[in-house]
C-alpha cells in the first residue's frame, strides 16, 4: 500500500483560490500546468480530494496616476461608493 499524506486529511473541504490574467485562463495547458504547480504546493501532486480549487480570472484593474501603468488587482476590494473604514 502506497503511503498517503497526512497533510491532504487536516484540508478536507479547503476552499483554495488561484488567481490567473484572462490570457491565461482560457488556455487549456496552461490551466493544466498552473494546476499541477497548485497542488505540488499544497503537498499532494496527484489529487486535490477534499478541497476546491476556485481559479479567479483577474478582472479588475488599478492605474497608477504618474505613469498611467496598469495592472491587475489581486483579491475582493472595496469599492469605493460603498466606503472604507
């Protein structure tokens, strides 16, 4: 019998969130490939029983005022008509 991770039993039902850019996300090899390095990370390379992988497609933007550079922004913000703390 194959030994098994201990690590993959304490992250059953682990809600894992990936973020990816758009030209990314609908490329089937390379989803493949980010997937692979995922669950590497996470300890266990050949499955991910017991969590879900939740890959985001990057949306939303941020420019930054001096230089106008545009660039991705990781994770839920706050907009701004709802306001912040």
């Amino acid at each position: 019998m194959s030994e098994m991770n201990p690590q993959s039993f304490s992250s059953r039902g682990e809600r894992v969130r990936i973020f990816v850019p758009h030209e990314v996300s609908f490329d089937l090899a390379k989803m493949n490939k980010i997937t692979a390095s995922v669950l590497d990370q996470l300890g266990c390379p050949a499955c991910h029983s017991g969590r879900i992988l939740d890959f985001m497609t990057l949306r939303d933007f941020v420019v930054n005022p001096r230089t106008l550079d545009v660039q991705p922004v990781i994770g839920p913000q706050p907009l701004a008509s709802q306001g912040t703390p």
